[in-house]
C-alpha cells in the first residue's frame, strides 16, 4: 500500500492561487440591461443555437487554468508517493527514540536544522506505530537524560515533551547512550521486541569508542542519519590567541575547514556588545586545511572583549565566531623615594633607576613615575600610586609609615632598597611589619683589600620560576650572574616572615633580593643599592629589564593571568583568593550564579570547582568580600569554549558504525526513504504543461 507524501509540505499553501481562475470569472461577470433592437434579434437567434457549446468551453478554459496553477504548485511541494510499511508482526515490541543533543545539531541541511530533522522523524514514528508498540523516550547531549519512561503506548505525552527540546552545545556519546537505551528496555515489563533508533546527524565524533561485544544482542539498532550522508562543508573560528606589547596588541585568528572544497572567506575582528569592526581580512583554505589571519590592534585605556568572525555560508554558523579579551594599557603609576639626592647625577640614588625608566622606555613597560624626598611623603596621597620605591631612605616618620601601611595593606607594592642612611635598628622597628626579614647588619661581601677595588661576590641560586625572572633565557641569567656586589644587608637566619620567597641569592647563601607579602599588598627587600655605591649592576645590560620587570610585578600587571578556558561541559577552577568570599558570574545569556569560596585560601583547598559551564561565551566574575564589597580578583572572567570535534560533520561510515556498535547497527537515511518512494513532481509539470497546450488550443478556436 502506497501514501502520498510531500518533500517540502510548507509550500502547500500556493495551492490557493488556483482559485485566482475562478474569482477573476466572477468579477468579470456582470448583468446586462436588456434593450429590444430589431437588428440584434436574428443575430441572437443564431447565439441560441451554439449556447451550450461556448458554455462549455469557457468552462473547460477555466478547469485548465486551475489545473496549471495547482500543478505548478503542487510540483514545487515535491510529491512522491510512499510504499507503505511492512504491518508489525503481532505481540509486543519496545521502542527506545535516542535524541541527540549535542552542538552538530545544530547544522543545516539547505535550509532545515538537523535537529529539527529529528524531531519531524521522532513525530512519524511514533504516529505510525503498530499496535502493541510502546515508546521511551532519551536525550543525548552533555549527558543522557531519560526524557520519558516507562515506555507508553500512547502518543500524545511523547509528543508534548519532543515540543519543548533544544539541542545543547556541548558533545554527545550515542555509543553510551545506545548502551542506556538498552537497559532502559530491560526495565520495562513485559520485554517484547526490542528497538533501539538514534535521531542524528550520525557524525562520526559521537561514536568514539566500541562497546564490548554482544552489549546490544536482540536488539533492533537503527541510527537514522536525519541529515543525509553527504559531506556537507563547515568552517570554523578554531582558535583565538592574544598578545600584548605594550600599547600593540597581536590577535592570531585560526580558521579550519572541514570539507573537500575549496573556500576564500572574510574574517573580522568587532568589539563588543556595539560590533565595532577594528580589523579584517580574508582567509583562502583548500580541502580540509586551517589557515591564519592575524590583526595588529591597538590597545585601549581598559580590557574590551570583543570576538572573532567570519563570514562563511556553512553548515554550522555556532562556530563561525570566538570571542577573546583585548587587554587594556594604562601606565603604572609609580612614586620613587630619593634617600640621597645630589646635584651631581652620577652620585644620585636613582640616576641609573630614571634611566632604565625613560620615557621611550616606560611607555613600552607600561610604567610612568615621579620623584620625591623622604620628607615629602608623609604628605602624599597615595591613592593613584600603585609601587613605592624607598631608596636608601633613612626609617619614615609616623604620618608616612601609617601611609605606607595602608597602601600596602590595600594591594600596593613596595620595593625597599639598601644603602649608607639605612638604619638597621629603627628599620627593624618602624617598618616591621612590611619587611619580609628582620634586618641584621650591613657587611662586606668578597675580598675587599684596603686600597684596592673590590671585587665582590656574584649572584648564586636564582629563582628562575618567579613571574620575574620567568621570562629569562640562559643568556639574560648568565647576564645576571656577571653582576657583582661588595657591600650589602645581612638579614637575620631563622627569622624570615611566613610565605617570604628568596628570587637572588649571593654565592655565599647570603639573600639578595626577598619577596613578601601583606596582607593584599606585596613587599620586596633589595639588600644591596640602585645604585653602583655597592654593586656594579647599574652597568650591566641585565639592570634594565629586570627592574622594569621588577616593578611591572610589584604594581600586578605582570602577573595578569589571561581569563581561564574551558570546554563546554567542563568545570572552571575558581581560586580563592586575598578576600574574596563569593563571587558573582554572570552568564552569557544575562543570567546570574552565585559561587561560595569560603574564607581565605588554605593549601589544602585552593580552589573551587564551578561546574555549570554549559553555555558558550564569556562568563563575567565579580568578586566579594565577606562584607558584600567589591574586592580585585585574579582574573576578570573566563572563556567557555565549544568542543571542536563537533564542528567536523563527517557522517560515519557503516563499515566503522558496525565496528562501534555492533554488526547489527544499520544507518537508515534519507535516500533510503526515497528509495521507497516515487517521485510525482515530474508528473506534475507535465500535467502543467498538457494543461497549457489544451487552454491555447480552446483559446484559437
């Protein structure tokens, strides 16, 4: 038994311009007023005779325009007629519908999302069930949900719930969900005949993994690829790497095809949420091959998220964008304390440290400074100040260390630095707290011979896993063991603060530079001076860009961590961090989540585990403390990313489906139901056209 079907039902409505025939009659029709003319009555005399014949040819006329125009119509819904199903065998069977959820879903087939595709096929399955089929419902995505259980002979509720579905963004396991479809038909009672069908695309990256033999003996597997087993390309923003020098900002754009064709697309970089465009270009790939573009931007006062875009006619438009962060430059304003100013340049404390940041320099760094005495601090504010520099400064009065304590206490770095007005003992008492190590005594370092220039000691141990000296090579280490050093402070052994760090030390264990912290604030102790009253270090090549990665670290900018990336799916690790307590995300669709972080940071428990990633975008962070104010944070947000494998729509083949799941998995697609089918559209435009050629004939006679 055959039905009739429509490959394209939604043009169905052009069926009523065929009425456009029959209301174009009825508005020409229009009554006559009759008036007697003695000529006109042998000529209708004559009409009288042949009235029925023109009557029925302006009938027949008007069924033959409405044939052209309901063929033409009913050709363009492309009617084919269906061979009917086999009847079900009698007896009970169970059906488990497997919906995949994952992100490939989303594609398109011409103008159809493939999700959509499956869920029209999950409709006709379950309305043309045979009696005594029962169906269950389960959805694939991030995880396989049980959408409806147990299995119901009645349609309707599995209709209504099928209403409400979207697929996800994240990946799909249809192995693991054939192997739940499976116990889930365990479960239910009576057993009967058991089926199993898959609504997919029946992308290759959704079976990763065979099942163990025999899993899925007696049941029934069918994985319906409801987009078709052509290849179908796609394009994809595959990643996004941003870097900063100084006020230029490099943005390296990865584009990957997957498909055989050749394809030249335009690639945009736009800020958001105003889509600004700052920069584009175009990308040319071959068959199945990435390429790059890369855009020289500009960086602006402060962080601008902004994304990643291409213009591409694909498959799947999900993963034709990716969204980054464009950091912001803004100098790091810093206030140098002169404890031995002079006239005389080369005898001034900070003459090399000015130096190493001028202009043309700190605009690279990213650093801007002033310079002050000792007696002037007491009265500054600093609030806009971000490092302090005391050099050789003799112990601060009361106003300037109450500042100071504050301003480290609040975030600020400080960086104090040895020298002749060093004070050891009203150091160790006024400055206590701030100083990483208790002060000892200023010694001699090397064989200084009376007379004679010393010779000094160089550097030993060096701590090349500190965000300092991170970004030095073999060269710039070996630069910085040519330094050396004939006086400095000793510190007290056995005495250092909690959580203090040694970066340098002297060749004979003696510390050179010591890191501290208080409270949110940071707190480093150079033992030797800026200058070359103690060391000869101003003079090598190695002073420059150590201090000025010295201070970048001090005023936090150059141990900004990029914003963290995750699949979707996958959980963020939020550290806890300073006083923060909670913090607030905001998703990318605009909803909200709280997460707990507890107080302080323990080793034990460094972090937490956000779990909810399952939107792609940027997920904002605001951190706050225990008292509900708004406190810094490591990082200002992070990255949810779409899993990659998802982008290659590549249908699985049969050989490789049956190696996954089993020699009795068939693939059903759309070509088998057409194969079942006859096309009717052929039929009708030759209607349409014998339709035409009768109307012109009737029309000439």
């Amino acid at each position: 038994m055959r039905s009739l079907a429509f490959s394209r039902p939604d043009l169905l409505w052009t069926l009523l311009a065929a009425l456009l025939p029959l209301l174009i009659h009825l508005l020409n029709r229009h009554r006559t007023r009759r008036q007697p003319f003695a000529a006109m009555e042998f000529l209708l005399r004559v009409q009288r005779q042949s009235r029925r014949r023109l009557l029925l040819r302006q009938l027949l006329l008007l069924l033959l325009r409405t044939v052209v125009i309901a063929a033409l119509a009913l050709a363009a819904a492309g009617p084919r007629l269906v061979a009917g199903r086999q009847a079900p065998r009698s007896g009970l069977r169970q059906t488990v519908l497997v919906l995949d959820l994952s992100l490939s879903m989303r594609s398109r087939l011409e103008r159809h999302e493939c999700f959509q595709q499956a869920l029209r096929r999950a409709r006709r399955y379950l309305r043309q069930a045979g009696p005594g089929e029962r169906f269950c419902l389960l959805g694939a995505g991030q995880d396989i949900e049980v959408l409806a259980t147990p299995c119901n002979e009645r349609a309707a509720p599995l209709l209504d719930r099928l209403s409400g579905l979207r697929p996800g963004w994240g990946t799909s396991d249809l192995s693991a969900a054939a192997l739940r479809a499976v116990e889930l038909l365990g479960q239910q009672a009576p057993a009967g005949r058991r089926r199993v069908i898959l609504l997919s695309d029946a992308a290759a990256h959704a079976f990763p993994e065979p099942l163990p033999a025999d899993s899925l003996a007696g049941v029934e597997l069918v994985v319906d690829a409801v987009c078709g087993t052509d290849t179908r390309d796609n394009l994809a923003v595959a990643a996004a790497g941003v870097h900063q020098q100084g006020q230029a900002i490099a943005v390296e754009a990865a584009v990957r095809l997957y498909g055989e064709q050749r394809h030249q697309t335009r690639l945009a970089i736009a800020t958001l949420p105003d889509e600004r465009v700052l920069a584009s270009g175009f990308v040319s790939l071959a068959g199945n091959s990435q390429g790059s573009k890369r855009f020289s931007l500009r960086a602006g006062p402060a962080p601008r998220l902004a994304e990643v875009s291409l213009e591409a006619a694909d498959a799947l438009a999900a993963d034709d964008r990716r969204q980054v962060l464009l950091p912001g430059h803004r100098s790091a304003r810093l206030l140098l304390v002169d404890g031995q100013m002079s006239p005389l340049p080369l005898r001034d404390e900070l003459f090399y440290l000015e130096n190493a940041l001028s202009q043309a320099q700190a605009s690279a760094a990213g650093l801007s400074y002033r310079v002050i005495t000792p007696e002037r601090l007491g009265r500054e504010k600093l609030s806009s100040t971000e490092v302090v520099v005391l050099a050789n400064c003799a112990a601060p009065g009361p106003a300037a260390l109450a500042s100071l304590r504050a301003f480290v206490a609040g975030g600020g770095g400080l960086l104090l630095t040895a020298g002749e007005h060093t004070d050891i003992d009203a150091s160790n008492r006024l400055l206590g707290e701030l100083l990483p190590w208790p002060l000892r005594d200023v010694v001699p370092l090397g064989d200084n011979r009376p007379g004679q220039q010393p010779e000094g000691l160089a550097l030993g141990r060096i701590d090349t896993s500190h965000p300092v000296l991170q970004a030095f090579g073999p060269e710039q280490i070996a630069a910085l063991r040519r330094v050396r050093t004939w006086r400095a402070v000793a510190l007290e052994p056995g005495r250092a603060r909690p959580g203090s760090r040694v970066l340098l030390e002297y060749e004979n264990g003696t510390p050179a530079l010591v890191e501290g912290r208080y409270r949110r604030g940071r707190v480093v102790l150079l033992t030797s001076t800026l200058d070359r009253d103690w060391n000869n270090w101003p003079t090598r090549g190695s002073y420059l860009p150590f201090f000025q990665r010295l201070l970048a670290y001090l005023s936090g900018r150059l141990e900004r961590r990029p914003p963290p990336e995750v699949a979707v799916g996958e959980p963020v690790e939020l550290p806890r961090d300073g006083e923060a307590t909670r913090l607030e995300l905001r998703a990318p669709d605009g909803s909200s989540r709280s997460v707990d972080l507890g107080a302080g940071t323990t080793a034990d428990f460094p972090a937490v585990r956000f779990g909810g990633t399952l939107l792609p975008g940027w997920w904002s962070i605001r951190a706050r403390s225990g008292s509900g104010s708004e406190v810094t944070y490591p990082f200002p947000g992070f990255f949810v990313r779409l899993p990659p494998g998802e982008s290659d729509l590549q249908v699985i083949a049969t050989d490789k489906l049956r190696a996954r799941l089993g020699s009795q998995a068939r693939l059903l697609t759309a070509g088998d139901e057409q194969d079942r089918s006859r096309r009717l559209d052929w039929l009708m435009l030759l209607l349409a056209a014998a339709a035409v050629l009768a109307e012109s004939f009737l029309v000439r006679r």
